[in-house]
C-alpha cells in the first residue's frame, strides 16, 4: 500500500515524500482509514512503529478539506506527557504541513508564560501541549477549547501514571464540542486507563499494530548478570568502552542513581550527557543537543526519556537499572532498533533483580540470553525467584475430596493393566 492510496491531499504526500517515507506502516495502514471516517480511534503499536504520523495525517487532513474562515484558536490538540515527546511531534506537525498553509505550535513548561501567551493569541491550527502547562492556560481561560474539533491524547497511559487523570478528564470536558478523540499509546493496560476510554471515548475502533516477528527481531537483547554493584559498574565501563557502541542510551531508575552513575563513569574516563526529570529546559534541550549531534555518544537517562525520545541511529541501549513494570522495558529498548535499522538491547541486573527479570521474559514470551564478558564473568549462579503464592489450606472435606478422586484413578488404572 502507498500513501496515494489513503486519499491524502497531495502536499501531505509531498511533504511525506521529502520526509523519506514511501509507504504507510501498520499502525498507519490501520488507523488512517477509520480516523478520517471520523470514528473515535482507541490506538496501540510500539514506538517507532509510525503512531505519530497515524494520529497527525488524518487530523491534517481534515484541516484540510474544511479550511477556517479567518484566523483563530487551535482546532486541533495534541496532548503529550513530556516536553521532550511535545517537541518532536510538534517537529513532525511542522514537517507535515511545511506545503500547507497550517500553523502547529507547541506549549510546555520550562518556557516563559509570555511567549505561550502571545502564540495563542495570534492565529493556529495545531497545538501540541503537556498536561502542566495546558492546564494553565486553560484556568486563566487563555485558551478557547470550544474551538478543538481534534482531542488526541498521545502515550495517555504515561499521562494517567504521572497523576494526570483528572487534568485529561477536566480536558475532555473543556472540549466537548469536539468531533473526533484519538487516544494512542505503546501499552493500552490498566483498569484506570480502561475506565478513562470509557469516559472519553465514543464507540471507538481499537487498532493493535504489533510489529511482526520480522519488525521485532531487529532488536537483539541479551543480559549480562551481575554479583554486586560494583561488577555492575565494571561491566557497564567496559562494555560503553567497545567501539561498536556508537549512540548508546543507559536507563536508570532515579535521579540518585543517575548522579552516582555518571560521576562512576566519569572516573572510569568516561565522557556522558544525561537527562532526567526537573532539569531546566536549557538544559535538557543541550544535553540532548550534545547527544544529537555525537559530541558524547553516551546519553544516561532515567525513564523520562523513555518515551519521547525520537533519535533513529541508537545503536545499543543498557539497562543498568531494570525498569519497575515490564511495559517500561519495552519503552527502553524501543529507542533502538529504528527507522529500519537493527539494534540491541542489554540488561544487567543483579540478585535483587533477577524477580523484575522474570517478569520481563513472560510479558515479552522470551527467555533473554544470558551472556558473559570474558574477565568479567559473575562468580555466582544465577539466583532463582522462589514463587511468592502462598500455598491454599484446604478443608476436611476438600482433602476428603481429592483423596477419593485419587483412589479412583488408582482403582482405574488397576483395572486396565
């Protein structure tokens, strides 16, 4: 299928063309169609599978074949749980609509209130938004929501973790003349999420686009266990000193962490760029900056960046700290492996983590290889999670129970040999 055949106005397949696509992936081919039907769309494909491009075309289309009258507020709001995400599809937004007529902008925190101010009131068509900031304008009635004819919702699960609940609720309201709601997300779980959709959402058609078995093997993923924190660190240092770690992202769980990681490979002669959470924008925005441009070819990061982070060329990503729920794994490794091109993913835990691992192998049906660095191999055995089900007291009667249903299959097997 090419992009022709999805009716697109033909300066959004120019501006595809120029792009570099060629031909719409799954989550495009499958939600496109039903979007511009105006049907409710309740989305979900990992990342780097082309979801942002699945929510935008259809949205800009519409746009599109109903122009405005004359200038005004936004009429369709794209809501993200990052400033990081915000800003990359804002980016696609402008690359969309470069052959259009169309004004995307994008509001996030960590940017002075005047300058969001004085967008707003000047003419848009599509605002790209995280909760914080969106809500404030919102509250001091800057913004017009009787306006958005598009509400889309992007990583709303993320949205929904941070404490975000009653802002998207409080969002949906303000914009409840609006024709159409999109919701996209890698994972669609959780009953909170389940009982939001249902709020928010009219009669929507659910698209899953997982990638096939050929998509998914382009990421090669083993682990390297660890005895203690300090064989951690080792390892780690050693691996990050190979020369085919190109552009490596290193995912830690906290802020705490971060700063000792960093100044740990800073003494091992080990140059890095890091983001975390409650950064000024200055300086996320340099940071990654640095990275981008491979000034450093090392970026660490706790799970802010898990999502968002829109870099095609990430050639290993390191799971110094495995993440707490397996759907953050999938988010991690995601950032590798893009755009067509194979990449890796390693884990080192150690003992204490060997329970989170086990979580990971089931939600993902694979057992991750375990591999060693020669020199460095652990010198215990892999611990073994002992199961946490507590064992069921049976009654009299249920023990009564199963001891005859015991000696039937005893009396029955006598009587066949």
């Amino acid at each position: 299928m090419s992009f022709a055949e999805l009716e697109l106005d033909p300066s959004l397949e120019q501006a595809l063309a120029k792009m570099g696509y060629q031909s719409p992936t799954t989550i495009q081919r499958e939600a496109i169609p039903a979007a511009m039907d105006q049907r409710d769309i309740l989305g979900c494909a990992p990342t780097g599978t082309g979801k942002t491009a699945a929510f935008l075309l259809p949205a800009l289309q519409h746009l599109i074949d109903f122009p405005r009258v004359k200038p005004g507020p936004p009429r369709v709001l794209i809501i993200t749980p990052t400033r990081e995400l915000a800003n990359q599809v804002h980016q696609y937004a402008v690359d969309l609509t470069q052959f259009t007529a169309l004004h995307p902008i994008c509001i996030t925190g960590g940017i002075d209130y005047e300058v969001h101010e004085e967008m707003l009131e000047k003419n848009s068509d599509i605002l790209v938004a995280t909760p914080g900031r969106l809500m404030e304008f919102i509250d001091t009635e800057q913004l017009d929501m009787r306006s958005i004819e598009f509400l889309i919702m992007d990583e709303a699960d993320r949205m929904l973790d941070m404490g975000f609940i009653t802002d998207m609720e409080r969002v949906a309201d303000e914009a409840r003349w609006r024709i159409q709601t999109m919701l996209y997300s890698a994972t669609l779980e959780g009953k909170g999420l389940e009982r939001f959709v249902a709020t928010v959402l009219n009669d929507p058609i659910r698209v899953d686009a997982n990638p096939s078995r050929k998509e998914a093997a382009k990421i090669v993923q083993w682990v390297h266990i660890a005895d203690d924190l300090n064989h951690k660190q080792k390892m780690l240092a050693h691996l990050l000193k190979q020369p085919e770690f190109e552009r490596t992202i290193v995912f830690v769980k906290t802020r705490e962490r971060l700063a000792e990681l960093v100044a740990k490979l800073q003494g091992f002669g080990i140059s890095v760029c890091y983001l975390q959470g409650k950064m000024a924008q200055e300086n996320r925005n340099l940071s990654l900056e640095r990275f981008k441009s491979g000034e450093l070819n090392i970026l660490v990061a706790t799970d802010v960046a898990a999502r968002g982070l829109d870099i095609d060329d990430i050639s290993h990503v390191i799971n110094y700290d495995l993440p707490y729920t397996p759907d953050v794994y999938l988010h991690r490794i995601g950032r590798t492996g893009r755009a067509g091109k194979k990449g890796i993913a390693i884990s080192i835990p150690e003992a204490h983590e060997m329970k989170v691992l086990g979580k990971i192998e089931r939600y993902t049906e694979q057992r991750l290889r375990r591999r060693r660095i020669e020199g460095l191999a652990p010198q215990n055995k892999e611990s073994r999670v002992r199961s946490t089900k507590k064992k069921i007291k049976m009654t009299v009667a249920q023990k009564k129970a199963k001891a005859k249903k015991q000696l039937k299959k005893q009396r029955k097997k006598s009587l066949n040999s």
